[in-house]
C-alpha cells in the first residue's frame, strides 16, 4: 500500500549538534506506530520535523500527496509557497507535552478557530463539531469552561479534540502524558486507545508508557542518537528484541 | 493672604493647576498609547527602515532624562523654529517619553506570546494575520495590563516637572501660593495628599483588574 | 550653527557634574537596596499593624511624585530646625523613593521561592538564618536583578530632579550653562548623548552581571 506519510533523508542540526541526519520513515493510512528511546534520541524532532513546527535543513516530506522539498547538500530547494505549506499542515494535527491550548478562548472557542478560520466550516457546525467531539473525549460539561479551569488530563483531552476537529490523516503525540499527574495519565491513554480503534486517522506516537505502547502499536521503532535501530511489531520488539541496545533500553524501562 | 489658610484654602487655589496636570495627562497618554502601539509593531517589522526608525525611537527616548526632553521642547525647539504652546510642550514631551516606554512593553509582550503559542498556531495551521489578532494580540494585552498601569502611573508621578517649564501644573500653583503665604510645609503636605489620592487607587486599580484577568486566564501570564 | 568648540571647552564641566550624577545613583542605590530589603521583611514578616503600617508608608511614598518629596523633605525639615547638608539630603529623599520600589522588587523575589525549597531547608535540619541567608535568599536574588538594573537605570535619569534642591549634578549645572551662554541646543543635545551612553554602559554592565551570576541550566 502506498504510505500516507513520508519522510525521506530528512537533516536536522541544531547550532552544530546534528540531531536527525537522513532519517527516513513511512507510515501506512490508518498504521500506529510507536517511536520510543532515549531521551534525547531525537523522537520530538522527528514529530516536529514532520509538522514543520520545525523546518528540516534538507530531505523530503510528504503527506497525502502533498510534498515538500528542502533540498540535499548539493544544494537548497526553492522556499516552498506558503499554499503548498497550508495544504501540507492541513494534513497533520500534532498534541503537545503542554497542551498548548489558547489561554484566553474557552474550550468550545479553542474547538471551533480552526474549522472556521482555516478550513471554511459554517460556525454552527463547527459548533455541533467541536461538541460531538467534546463527547467523544468525555468533556460535554466544560464547553465554556476555560482551559485553567480543567485538570491537566482533562486540557490534553481537550488538545486531542482540537487536533481531531481538522480531520487531519496522521496525528502526531509527543509524550502526551509527561506532564500529567500519575492518576490524570490512564484517562489520555484511554482517549487516544479509543480513537485509534474507531478511527481511520494514522498515528505516530511517542510515548514512555511501554504498556501502553504494546497495545497501541501496529509498527514499533527504536530509536537512538538520531537513528532507527530496530522497528518491528510490538511483540517482536518487546518480546525478542534483536539488538542489545534496545534489549538494555527495554530491559531499563520495563525492570527499572 | 494671612499667614492661617485652611488646608480647604490651599485646595481651592491649586485646584485650576489640577485642571492643567489632567489635561495634559489625559492627552498625553493618548499620545504615548498611539506611539506605544505603532512604535512597538514597527518595532517587529519586517521592513528594515521601519524596523531602525522605531528602535531608534524607543532607544533614544528611553535612554535619556525625562526632564532633559523636556528641556529640550521648552528652550531647544524654539531656536529651531518650533514654538509650541505649553500645553502642547507637556503633551508631546510626556506622550513620547511615555510612547518609548509603552512600546518596549508592547513589543516584549507581543514577543513572548507569540513564542509560547508558535507551535500551537503552526499545527492547527491558523493564518497569520488571524493568529496575530485572534491569539497573540488578546493575550500580549493581558500580559501588558500591569506594567502598563504601573506606566501610566509613572505618568502621573512625571506631570510636576512641567512646572519647572512654567506650566501652571499643581505644583506650579502650590509655588505661587508658597511665594504669597510662606507656608511651604502644609502646601507641599496637600500636594503630596491630592498626589496620593490619585496615584494610591490607580495602582489598586491596576492591580485588581490584573488579578481579574489572571484569574480567568491563568495561562495567559505564563 | 551647533558650536563644537563651545561644547569641548566646557565638556569638563559637564563630565564632573556627570560625576556627581553616578556617585548619588551609586549612593541612592544602596541605600534603597538595603532599605528595600527591611521595608520587604517587615512588610512579609512582621505584626501585622506593624506590617500595614510600613506598608501604608511604603505606598505613599511609592504612588507620590519624587519631586514633591524633594520640595517637602527640603523645606519641611529646616521648619522643623532639622537642617541636613543638600546632598545628604539628597541621598536620603531618592534612596528612600527608590527604596520602596526595591521592597516591592524583595517582596515578589521572597514570595516565588518555591514552597519545595522551605520544604527542604526544614527537612535537612539546617538552623533559620543560615537557610535564609546560604539557600532561600541567594535563589530570590538572582532573578531579581534585571528589576534592580532597571530600578538603578530609572535612578540615574531621575536623579536630575535634585537640581531644585542646589545639588550640582548633570542637568541643573547644563542648565545653567545654558543660561549663561545662550548655547541651549548644543547643551542640552550634549546632556541628552551623555545620558543615552550612561545608559548603554548600564545595560552592558548589567547583562554582564546576568550572565556571571546565571545558573547553569
Ligand atoms: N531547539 C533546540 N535547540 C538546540 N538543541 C536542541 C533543540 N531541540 C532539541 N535539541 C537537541 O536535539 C537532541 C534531540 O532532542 P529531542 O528531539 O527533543 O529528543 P527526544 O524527544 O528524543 O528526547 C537533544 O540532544 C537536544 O538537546
Ligand atoms: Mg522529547
């Protein structure tokens, strides 16, 4: 099957420390796939990378048909238009370690500025949008609520809906649960195991809850120093890991 | 004059210098908000000359006294041919001393907001120009409630300066009663009362209405 | 037109009464760092009318014009048979208004020490003063010196207000030097460069200090 998502020898080099150097990946339509590692292994580059939150130095991206170029050492491609960009992003929804609500909007207006300002939707079904979704993610009672008002798992949930409402093909999860009270952490994982069994949308998920991991995933990949080490299914990698590092790396997370 | 004014006396003759200070207040900070506001975008321009002229405003009116501005209004401009009425040297040289001001505060707040809510806006893919004034400006002016308050008080603490140029300001008033009576002391004393009665609830008021924001908010001033 | 010769000759007269402007900033400035520092602990830690007392006092000092207190303080006193030398006097009147800015700088710094770093002094056992003056004080002070910088900056430039009261610093003596010889534009274009380089050495001096006293992240 033609994948949804690619990334193709895409460099990225922050202030001289190469973090990604040729890193390539493809994700199915509707395939979860789990990136775990180290810390500073260069997982959240990779999410964001492909957002272009941050942009690659060099490589290739491309989302449903949509590409990018940035070039390859021999030389820079010409600045991609600002149309081909919104087109690109509009593919993609990402959530944020901090949630990165808009403080000032409530929940239901945090819900519904994308739909209509970016992709044209009618405010009332916007609306009906961002409440069927509020549902789905178990938050019908805070539609005018704003986000400090909720609890930190419930704000992630909020993110999630956020991402969901542009019906984006790849939604991208960067340690969604790193900054959650312990008990506030089994209700996001709840959500987004929800979502990946109902949805069509394709997943790449970085995460230190390994449980989790295991269930979610249809590919998992190890990766370290800005390299894929060993990728396969969950219970190949969990279960017989080839490598020694990612047996150390597991060995580390799972027995500490 | 005799020699025992009532404090209610001294009131009622510095009460036309109260008039002065407020006008030229309430004009100034008309001034400084629209210079604020205009130097701290032209600040974060993309066009290098609009860029240079506006941090060359705010550094030159920030890095100088406000007292030699103000000097420099009342005896330099009119060498150079500029002869302006007093009301008008104590509206411009407090508008853009205070412009300078406001537009740093304008153009960190708008700075920092927009660096918190970059990735946010990048993801949900919301156009620039609706980003700026649907996300970043609403929170950069929570963000400047309070030290634009506290600006605006500083506002206020700067207007007696003007009698040095001659304005006939409260202080200007409370001298010429001093020069009639003698009675320094109690004058200066009711100066300072009326200065506290304006300045105290401002700053309460600022205050409140920050916490107010905050409140709601919250996130809005991290 | 503009004189140069005129201003070259007399730069240093200006310069020495540029002098007299840094030395009250550097006077003025310590005493309301330490003044600031006691108004704070009383106003945090004191009985409370005692508390809302220097509180009260601190606002009023705080919301009011420095110039009217430089006119009360100077002529109030003598009515009182208090004569103080001008420039003690001077000293006294800025350090204190500027003090009371200082106390609000303390306050904010003593109240974001996190609750944790409490936590810990009490559960490592370590007497009262030493944490406060060795753990609780040293992490407040550090974020707090860019609002001193500033507190500094504002000194210096409002230190001019002094030439009511006969002190001989920058402004009041280019005034009179103005006056004397009809050169205002090149006197008070030569005040306005002199304060703008005062400044941009401070924020040199300053961010240098930022950068000596940052914690490794
Ligand atoms: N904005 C940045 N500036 C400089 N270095 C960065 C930046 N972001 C990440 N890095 C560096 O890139 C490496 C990979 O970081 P990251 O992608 O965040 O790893 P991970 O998410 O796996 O922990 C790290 O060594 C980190 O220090
Ligand atoms: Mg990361």
């Amino acid at each position: 099957m033609t994948p949804i998502a690619t990334m193709r020898d895409i460099s990225k080099t922050y202030t001289d420390v190469p973090v990604l150097d040729r890193f390539n990946l493809d994700i199915a339509p509707a395939e979860k796939v789990v990136l775990i590692g180290p810390s500073g292994s260069g997982k959240t580059t990779v999410l964001r990378t492909l957002m272009t939150v941050e942009m690659p130095d060099w490589g290739d991206l491309a989302v449903d048909g949509v590409t990018l170029h940035f070039g390859d050492r021999l030389g820079k491609a010409p600045k991609t238009s600002n149309a081909v960009l919104r087109a690109y992003r509009s593919k993609l929804g990402m959530v944020f370690q901090q949630f990165n609500l808009f403080p000032h909007m409530t929940i239901e207006q945090n819900l519904v500025e994308a739909p209509i300002h970016v992709a044209g939707m009618r405010r009332g079904e916007a609306v009906d949008l961002a409440h069927r979704l509020l549902a789905q993610v178990g938050l019908s009672d805070k539609v005018k609520a704003f986000p400090n008002q909720l609890s930190g798992g419930q704000q992630q949930r909020v993110a999630i809906a956020r991402a969901l409402a542009m019906n984006p093909k790849v939604l991208l999860f960067d340690e969604v649960t790193s900054a959650l009270d312990p008990e506030r952490v089994g209700e996001v994982l709840e959500v987004i195991r929800d979502l990946s069994a109902e949805r069509s949308v394709a997943m790449l998920i970085v995460t230190h809850e390994m449980g989790f991991a295991r269930q979610i995933a249809d590919r998992t990949i190890f990766m370290e120093a800005g390299r894929i080490v060993e990728e396969g299914p969950p219970e190949q990698i969990f279960g017989e890991a080839q490598n020694p590092r990612t047996r150390a790396f597991l060995g580390k997370m799972l027995h500490p | 004059m005799n020699q025992t004014m009532s404090v209610l006396d001294i009131v009622v003759f510095v009460l036309p210098g109260l008039a002065a200070t407020f006008s030229i207040l309430g004009s100034a900070v008309i001034v400084g908000l629209a210079l604020a506001i205009l130097a701290g975008l032209g600040s974060l321009s993309s066009q290098r000359l609009v860029r240079v002229l506006c941090l060359t405003y705010i550094e030159v009116f920030r890095g100088t006294s406000f007292l030699v501005q103000l000097f420099y209004f009342y005896y330099v401009l009119p060498l150079l041919g500029v002869s302006l009425a007093p009301f008008w040297v104590g509206t411009l040289a407090l508008g853009l001393n205070a412009g300078s001001y406001g537009a740093e505060l304008t153009r960190g707040a708008l700075l920092a907001v927009a660096s918190n809510q970059r990735d946010a806006i990048i993801a949900l893919n919301i156009p620039r120009v609706r980003a700026f004034y649907r996300i970043i400006l609403p929170q950069a002016a929570a963000r400047m409630i309070l030290p634009m308050g506290n600006l605006l008080l500083e506002m206020m603490k700067s207007t007696p300066l003007l009698a040095l140029v001659s304005i006939a300001d409260l202080l200007y008033r409370g001298q010429m009663l001093i020069a009639l009576n003698g009675q320094a002391p109690i004058v200066y004393g009711v100066l300072m009362v009326i200065y506290i009665a304006f300045g105290w609830p401002l700053a309460r008021g600022v205050a409140l209405l920050d916490a107010c924001v905050t409140r709601r908010w919250g996130g809005a001033h991290v | 037109m503009f004189d140069l010769e005129f201003l070259i000759a007399h730069l240093p007269v200006l310069l020495s009464a540029t002098g007299v402007t840094i030395l009250i900033t550097v006077l003025g400035m310590a005493l309301s760092l330490c003044l600031g520092l006691v108004l704070a602990v009383v106003q945090l830690y004191a009985a409370w009318p005692i508390a809302r007392l220097a509180y009260v006092l601190a606002q009023c000092v705080r919301v009011s014009p420095l110039l009217i207190q430089i006119y009360f303080v100077f002529y109030v006193l003598p009515f009182y048979g208090l004569t103080l030398p001008p420039f003690l006097t001077a000293v006294l009147i800025i350090g204190t208004h500027y003090g009371t800015y200082a106390s609000e700088i303390y306050k904010a710094g003593i109240r974001s020490i996190p609750r944790s770093q409490h936590d810990a002094v009490v559960a490592l056992n370590i007497p009262r003063w030493r944490a406060w003056w060795r753990i609780l004080l040293p992490q407040a002070v550090i974020p707090m010196i860019p609002a001193f910088g500033n507190c500094a900056i504002a000194m210096l430039k409002e230190s001019p207000l002094l030439s009511v009261i006969t002190i001989p610093e920058l402004v009041g003596v280019g005034r009179q030097l103005a006056f004397e010889t009809f050169k205002y534009t090149e006197v008070f274009t030569a005040l306005g460069l002199i304060f703008l380089v005062l400044s941009s050495l401070y924020s040199v001096l300053t961010r240098w200090i930022e950068r000596v006293t940052r914690v490794p992240a």
